[in-house]
C-alpha cells in the first residue's frame, strides 16, 4: 500500500494514537487503513462413500487435486460462500453442509473454513478454474498430488473420524514448515 | 475507495473479465482491489459457575455488557486473537480455549468466531476499552443490556448447552430484524 484510497495521498506506516501496532496511515485526511485476514471458505463434497476432487486449471498449484474452496465475499455467509465455491469449481450442489474445519494460516493470515456435504443429485462436472473433477475413494485419495496442506490435513480428519462416525469441527493451525 | 492504493489513479467500479462482481479496479496499473469479510474473535471466559463480562467504555453501544471480542489481526491465529482480546479488554488470560460459535453477518460482512475458555488463575480488571469487569452468575446475565446480537446468541448457546453438558460449535447467521 502507497496511497490512501480515501484522499489518494502518500501513506505512511506507523502507530496510530492508542494502537499497538503499525497501520498505513493518512497524514492528509487521517485514515487509518487496517488490513486483516481473509477467510478461504469451501466443502468436502461427498456421495455415498466417494469424495469429490477438482484438479486445478490455475496457478497456484496447477494441476494438482484440491477441494472446492475460495476467499468468502462481502455480504455472504460463510456457508453461502462454500456452496458457491462447490458450484463454481465443480458445478456441484449440496443437499446441506455442516462446518467441518476451522485451520489458521498465520504466515499467510488466511483462515480456512471448509465443511462437509454430500451432493445433492451426483452431478457434478469442471467449472473453469477447474481442469477435472473425479469422485475417488477413500483408499484412493490421492495423498501424493494434493494441492494444499490444508485440503491435506482436512481429509486426514475425515479418514480418521469416519471410523467412529461423528465429525466434531476442528480447530487447527498450520505454519511452515521448519527448512 | 476512491484511489488506487498501489498507483495513486482514481480507481472505478467494473466487472473485471473473468469474473461475476463489480470490484474497484485500477484502469493505470490494473490493480484489482478486492473487500473481503472481517473475522470477529472473542471468548466467553468462564470462571467456576459464572461468566466474565465487559462494559463497553466505547462506541458503538458504550455502557452495555459484552463478551471480549475485537477485529482479528494479521499474523496471528483465530484463537490467538480471541486471547488476546480477552487480554485488552480484561485483563484476563485463560488456561485454554475451545472453538464454540461461528456466526456470519453476511449485511455487515463479519464473521464472528468466539470461544470457551476458562479463566486461568480467576484474576481480571478492565482494559482500556471497558469501563467495568465483572463475573455473573448465569441467572443473573444482564440480557436486556447486552451490545450485540452475537453475543446474546452466544449466551443463549452457552445457557442451552450447560444442561446437557455438551458444547459443540455452533454455526449460526444473524441477519438484520424485519421492520
């Protein structure tokens, strides 16, 4: 950031009057432009006892397989923004969705809220970020080609509590990897 | 917005291509600027049979009673930030928290994420943005001078929750009452 968006002045970065911590300030018209993390909201799409992958057209990770999931819009809710995603990416609908995992990317201040649903119908087909979609199994997930740590570590919960049956939300933190 | 925070140009309100929204966008330097929902997190600090309160000594809704909550901040988790305004507001630390509710307010584009948490050694005072702190037994909650609609539902989670002694999350939506 390098200009107020309000006044269109140079910005500067400091502490504003009773704050803690840098914000880039205003010093024309004293706008105090606060940046804060986005919310990644999205669905792990099931039928029967598939899941329902889409394979990436777009950068990052090109190529590789992920969940339907994306930055949650203004004036929706975060359910509304998963069954978008799901519809977007996959042309998929949902018969319900419940809120599955809850995962902070504090590197990145990026949270990710991704529920569980089955389809409504079984259709589903490639949006356009998508290159293909493929129900799999679950011993054929496939672990080697996933797209993000987060989609990795939600399937994981979903292996692991489909043995009791019951699905608690999951409230998790990811940060990098130590090189 | 009126300018360009990369570039300084006066920006104007289009549907880029390739997507379905009208965003501000940069005709100087092609910048997109996207407005995405805020996170809200807080907690409902417990202590034995009652619940820690704030009294708001700032607007909107100074001098009603409230829960610790505040605007989540880069570079921290979501629980981290529910602490940490605890912290501000309270003076208070907790020896753990759980994820409870998860509340969109899709007209303001807010996302609400508060916790449970019990106090950690019972101690607490007001921060700078309370005018008061005070611990309440659950029949004495004072429901008709609460701040915010969350909160309340919150609450009323919390009181429902505490007669089966299971307090899974909870993913709720407010929307504005009907006139």
């Amino acid at each position: 950031m390098n200009y107020c968006s309000h006044c269109g002045a140079p910005v500067s970065v400091k502490i504003p009057e009773g704050d803690e911590r840098p914000r880039h300030v205003c010093e024309r018209c004293d706008t105090i432009h606060y940046q804060n993390p986005k919310i990644v909201a999205g669905v792990l799409p099931t039928w029967k006892d598939q899941i329902l992958f889409c394979r990436r057209a777009i950068e990052p990770r090109k190529g590789l397989w992920t969940l339907p999931a994306g930055f949650m819009e203004n004036n929706e809710t975060v359910a509304e923004a998963a069954c978008r995603e799901t519809y977007e990416e996959a042309h998929a609908r949902l018969a319900g969705v419940e809120l599955y995992t809850v995962i902070s990317l504090p590197h990145i201040s990026q949270v990710y809220m991704l529920y569980r649903g089955e389809l409504d119908d079984g259709s589903y087909s490639p949006g356009i970020e998508s290159l293909e979609t493929r129900l799999f199994d679950i011993d054929t997930i496939p672990w080697g080609e996933l797209a993000f740590k987060t989609i990795e570590k939600t399937l994981q919960c979903f292996v692991e509590d489909r043995k009791s049956g019951t699905f608690p939300v999951h409230n998790l933190t990811i940060t990098p990897a130590k090189k």
